[in-house]
C-alpha cells in the first residue's frame, strides 16, 4: 500500500475512528512509532529542563531559578532522559525494525507488546505527575529532587516528605514492568519468528545486538524493580532495608542501583551500536566487516556490562580488593568495544562511503564514542575517579557517551529509517544543518565540559563563587547548550516538513540488503505478502545480484 | 524493486523454530530469578545486623510439612500434564485440582506462621530488620504463590467446562513452567530464611 493510499484511507474516515484504532494497535509498527512519537515528546520536555539548568549555570551567583527548583530540574532531567527518552526511543525502533528485518508478520506476542507500551506511557505520566500531585495534603515540595539515582537516605520519609518520591519510585516500577515485557517480547520474537533460512548467524546485526540488548534489560531492570519495591516497604510499611539507624545500609542501595544503572548504560549503547552496524555497511558499499566477531563482541560486553557496576561507588569506600576487581571488569570492557570500532573502520576502509545525513551521523558516533570510551577508561582507574567523581568531569563523560553516541545513533536511525516509517525522504538538506549546528553544538558543550571538573567543580551545584576559572567555560557550555536546542528544533521542523512535503521514498532509497527495505514504505499491515525465505546475510543483495549471491560464499 | 512474493533459492526444507510460549516463559522466569536475588542478597546480607529483636534464631520454627506440600505440587503439575497430552482429561484434572490444592495447604501454611509470628511474637514488617526482610522475602514468593493459584483457577474452571484437551497441552506445559519455578524459589528461601539465616 503507498503512502497515498493510506493518506486517502486516514483522510476519509472519521478521526475518533482513527485515534481509536491508534489507542487500541497491536501492530507492532503502530507501536513502534507510538513509542518513538512519545519518546520524542518527553525529548522536548527533558531537554527543556537542561535549558534551565544551563541557564543557572551560564554565570556565578545566577538565581534564575531557585535551588528547589535546580534540585528537581536534574533529577527529572536524568530520570526522564534515561527512562522515558532513551529506553522508549530504542524500543520504538527495535518493535519497528526486529520483525521486518526478520521476516515476521509480528512480535510474538502482539497485545503484550501494547500492554508493554501503555505501561512505560502511564508512567512517565505518572512521574510528571508529580508536579501535581507531589505536595499532597503536606505543600512540601512537588517534583522529586533526590537526584536521578536517589541515594539513601535523601529517599527516607524524613529527608523527603510528601510524595514526590513516591512519584519517582512507582513511575521507575511501573515503567519497568513495561521494559521487562517488552524484552520478553523482543527475545521471543527474534528466536521464535525468524523467517525460513534466518539461521541465527543469518540474521542482521540489528536484530542480534537487539537481543543482547533485551538479556540485559531482563537481567539489569528486575533489579531495579526489587529495590523500587523496598523503597516503597521502607515509605510505607515503616521498613528498615535503607534505615542506616535501625541497621540497615545506604550502601546497599548504591549496589542495588548501580547493579541496574550500570547495565543500563550498554541497554542503550547497544541498540545505538545496532543501528552503526546497519548504516554504516550501506554507506560505504561493503557488507559489515567481521561479522561473527562483532556478534561475539557484543555478548562479551553484556557479560561485562554485568559486573562493573561498583565503578560508580569508588568513592564511598569499597575495600581494597572490590576496588581492584570492578576497576579490572571496567578496564576489561573497553577490549570488546574497541573490537567494534575497528569493525567499523574495518566497514568503511576500501568502501566507496557515500557521505549523506545517516551515514554523517555515525561518523560523528564513532568518533566521539572513542573519546567517551577514553575518559571512561580515565575514571576506570580508582585513585584517578576518587579525584574526579561527583565532578563536572563524570557529567562530560556520561554526556559524551550518551549524547555523543546514543543520541548521534538514532539521528542516523531517523534519517535512514524515516523514509520506511513514513514514505518520504528527511530533507536532505535540513538534515545537513541538523548535523553540522549539533555537531557544534556538542562540542562547544560536552568537550568544554570537561575541564570545570578538572578544576573542581561538583555536579549538581546549585551556583559557583566568581573568579574560580569556570565562570567563561560555564558561559561557553551553557551557549553549546542553546546551539544544540537550536538544532534539534532544525530536526523537528525537518521531521514535520518532510511528512507533509518530502519527496517519494520509493521501497528501497538506500539501495539497502535487509528485508525491511524489501517491501513498500510504509509497510503494508501485515509486512510481508508472503513469508520470504532467505540463504544469506544480505537477502536483498541476493535477490538483485542473482549472478553473484552471497549465497555463494556463506 | 518489488516485493518479495517468490521464495529465494535455496530455500532449506526443515525450518522448526522454538515455541513462543516457553521461550517468553523462560525470559519471565530469569526476570523474576533477578528480582528474588536482589531480595535473598538483601536478607543474607542484613542477617543479624538489626539492632533490636526477636531474631530468626528465637521465633521462626521450620515448616517442613508445607515445604512437602508445595514441593510435591510440582510433581502433580508435571503428571497432569502428561496425563492431558494423552488426553486423559479427567485424570488431567484430578491431578491439577490436586496442585491447586497443595498450593493452597502452602499458602495457608505461610498465613498461620505469619499469625503466630505476629500475635505471639510482635514482629512486623517494621518492628525490626528482620522483620523487614523476613516479611518481604517470603511475602514476595508467597505473591508468586498466589498468581501461580490464580492463573492454575482459570486452567481448572476451563478444564471443567470441558474446554481443556490435548491441543492446549503446550500452553498448559508454560504455566506448570511457571509453577515449576516457584517451586524452585522455595528450595532457595527455605534455605535460606529456615537454614542459613538461623
């Protein structure tokens, strides 16, 4: 079905029919773009509180907001970004792609893949909820501003009074529950809806690391449940599990965090890699270099990703050896991740590298991902991290990793998937001026960043004394900040613009291998008119290379 | 570029993938492991460091006949199961209304102890770090428990009206999955609240 038909289709019926039919979709491409569509709203909202911590930070002894608000700004900040832009964003693309790219109809299980949806949608409304609801009956504060890993005991009834805890804690669970089914969902997909001759070591990157990405997120996010879960006991029932003075430890609390939080950081990055993995070949005309090592790597690094968690608490005071391990496990991590940026160099050297807006992004990803890789090995080094933890240096790094790499990712994934989901090309052009504004915009930023904390300056600080040296770099930061916001809206109006007036995408625009690009865009309801059966990695080669098959050499 | 609508060649004759139902079972099941390791993780590790009594050692007795009864649950789970593939659906449900059964003996077991503990003993979810944990843990197996007799109900009302036969034995198999598994965390908190934790 062509995009007109559907436009005509949309257009002739009533819009309560239409919004029904949205509310109700178990199709795993309405979902997709539900996610993705919900995603980027909360994207607007996250970035518009790092706009007002920027703007508090942009010169000494700013009171542009006070330091209530500050507080709740980064914690919602944080908790938005990770949970309610960056996890729904990746499993929109994954629920969009996985089964196109595999060959089914559908996800395994259709109804709790909306289930799954609906949970992470109701809780990140839940969260904001809180801006509402969170004084209660007691007018003490409303939005949670316990920090987005709220430590123990700024959590307990007596440091947090009201209920915007309790916002943050049942939005983190019941969305949560939404992750782990929606994980369930993509494991079973990928190993029970394979096409005919979708061997495991047939399948497309995507999909694989897609896998690795949902193992984690059952084995990183149940975690997270159960200690929501004693959070909740101890505000409740009058629990002890955080009281420090009943016996019980606040440290248990980091562990049972960061046994999450650190997981969580390669539950994104991973996907982020899945999409590199399938743009970058297309854009340099090469099938992805080192196919099985790549698929081993990226179990290697969910192996790893498991245990490194205590690297974020070397500052509490572990013992000697506990140090000396995580220190080991953080360092070890790095050798399976560069395996892939050589893999991808390894895509790209010899090709014939068509520099368009997807193929821009992922260059930029790979570069900045190696620096981010490279301070993180810097802080791998407990004495190094007891210098610098809780500093501005930690907040440039994790930026770095997350804004440098995963966000850089998926504007690939969108300038390369959009004429799928939609039909129409992104504009060229705006897409050029996406790039190259938030390019700038990082780097005035996130490499800036880095050096206040050098110099001492604690994250989370409300306003600096004058005269530090951080008073020009803060102005410089907060500018890159503004450049950015401008792109991004350069993004939006591309997205919106090009649904309405960009040209015809035609089936296959990139001139692609997978199956997705096998089929009309968008995709008619059930993909696939017939199963396809497929003989090896790249079926669309295949299919317009009938003299020269991969076939042939698998 | 049109669509795919003829086979590719070398299409391979045999292409049998798992079933959907166990492998997403099986996800569920490694997610739970990961929230009850939290929680035994958070037991052994606040094993007498709470500052106020009762501990463990003066007010928890073993409850080795439940324990017997949820363990043996598992073992009709597995027959009725059988018996259903060979579509003998009144044994199927004798052996199912059987485990339904046992479950129930457990969870009343698990109710009479927890009476006890509070009305002879005083101990709470908040009276102290035991109580927390204690309560915590095995109320978090005995909420499996209780989903696990739900979800088991619905089988056996089904079953019942006759709506239960051979073709529904892979679902069948996915749910005694489930059961098998809290059988499973049994084995582990009993050791440790029962054995370890004293």
């Amino acid at each position: 079905m062509s995009s007109d038909a559907i436009a005509i289709q949309t257009a002739s019926r009533p819009w309560l029919e239409t919004l029904h039919e949205w509310l109700t979709t178990v199709d795993h491409k309405r979902l997709g773009v539900l996610y993705i569509v919900y995603a980027l709203c909360f994207l607007m909202i996250g970035g518009i509180e790092a706009t007002v911590i920027r703007i508090q930070l942009i010169r000494p002894h700013n009171d542009f907001v006070s330091p209530q608000v500050f507080n709740r700004m980064f914690t919602m900040h944080g908790t938005t970004m990770i949970f309610f832009v960056a996890m729904p964003i990746l499993f929109g693309f994954a629920n969009y792609l996985v089964p196109l790219m595999i060959g089914a109809r559908d996800m395994a299980f259709p109804r709790l893949n909306a289930f799954g949806f609906w949970l992470t949608a109701f809780g990140g409304l839940l969260l904001y909820f809180s801006f509402v609801g969170g004084s209660g009956l007691y007018g003490a504060g409303n939005a949670p501003d316990v920090g987005w890993f709220a430590y123990a005991p700024l959590t307990s009834r007596a440091f947090s009074v009201g209920h915007s805890s309790d916002y943050w804690t049942i939005a983190l669970l019941v969305s949560g529950f939404g992750s782990i089914s929606t994980a369930i969902n993509i494991i079973a997909t990928i190993l029970c809806m394979r096409c005919p001759g979708m061997l495991l070591s047939r399948m497309p990157l995507l999909a694989w690391l897609n896998l690795v990405m949902a193992g984690m997120v059952i084995l990183a996010v149940s975690p997270l449940t159960a200690a929501q879960l004693m959070l909740l006991i101890d505000r409740y029932l009058g629990g002890h599990f955080f009281d420090t003075q009943t016996g019980g430890s606040a440290t248990l609390w980091m562990h049972f965090f960061w046994i999450f939080g650190h997981p969580e950081v390669y539950v994104l990055i991973i996907p982020a890699f899945a999409f590199a993995s399938e743009i970058i070949p297309v854009f340099s005309r090469k099938p992805i270099f080192g196919y099985p090592v790549m698929v081993a790597a990226t179990i290697c690094i969910g192996f790893i990703g498991l245990s490194v968690w205590a690297h974020h608490m070397f500052t509490i005071g572990m013992t000697s050896y506990t140090n000396s391990f995580f220190v080991l496990t953080t360092m070890a991590i790095a050798v399976p991740t560069g395996i892939k940026i050589f893999n991808w160099l390894g895509t790209m050297w010899g090709g014939k590298i068509q520099f368009k807006t997807p193929m821009l992004f992922c260059v930029g990803f790979l570069f900045q991902f190696l620096i981010a890789g490279l301070t993180g090995v810097m802080m791998a080094v407990a004495p190094f991290d007891w210098q610098l933890g809780n500093s501005y240096f930690v907040v440039a790094h994790f930026h770095y990793v997350i804004v440098g790499g995963i966000l850089f990712c998926l504007f690939g994934a969108f300038y390369y998937w959009y004429p799928k989901i939609t039909g129409r090309m992104l504009n060229e052009g705006l897409g050029k001026l996406h790039f190259w504004l938030f390019l700038i915009g990082f780097h005035l930023t996130f490499d800036l960043m880095h050096i206040p904390g050098l110099l001492g300056m604690p994250r989370r600080i409300y306003t600096y004394e004058p005269g530090r040296g951080w008073d020009t770099l803060n102005f410089l930061v907060s500018i890159g900040a503004f450049v950015q916001g401008v792109a991004i809206l350069v993004f939006v109006a591309n997205l919106v613009v090009s649904y309405f007036k960009g040209a015809k995408a035609g089936n296959d625009p990139w001139d692609a291998w997978t199956l997705e690009w096998s089929i009309s865009s968008p995709p008619p309801v059930y993909n696939f008119a017939s199963i396809p059966t497929v003989a090896s990695r790249r079926p669309l080669w295949d299919l317009k290379h009938p003299e020269d098959p991969d076939s042939r050499y698998e | 570029m049109s669509a795919i609508t003829t086979p590719l060649p070398g299409s391979p004759v045999a292409w049998k993938l798992p079933y959907r139902g166990k492998v997403g079972m099986a996800c569920l099941i490694f997610a739970e492991s990961a929230i009850f390791t939290i929680f035994v993780v958070a037991y052994l590790y606040y094993v007498g460091k709470g500052l106020s009594g009762p501990t463990p050692r003066e007010v928890l007795e073993t409850p080795i006949f439940y324990t017997i009864c949820l363990l043996s649950s598992s073992l009709t789970i597995h027959f009725a199961g059988k018996l259903l593939e060979r579509g003998r659906r009144t044994a199927f449900l004798l052996s199912w209304f059987l485990t339904i059964a046992l479950g129930a003996l457990f969870l009343y077991g698990t109710g009479q102890e927890w009476h006890r503990l509070i009305y002879e003993h005083g101990l709470t979810i908040s009276t102290n770090l035991f109580g927390t944990t204690y309560y915590s843990l095995v109320g978090l197996h005995a909420f499996h428990v209780t989903a696990g007799l739900v979800m088991l109900s619905i089988v056996l009302f089904f079953g019942l009206a006759g709506r239960v036969g051979p073709e529904h034995s892979a679902r069948v198999d996915v749910l005694s999955l489930y059961w098998h598994f809290v059988d499973a965390v049994w084995v582990i908190v009993f050791t440790v609240v029962y054995v370890l934790g004293r």
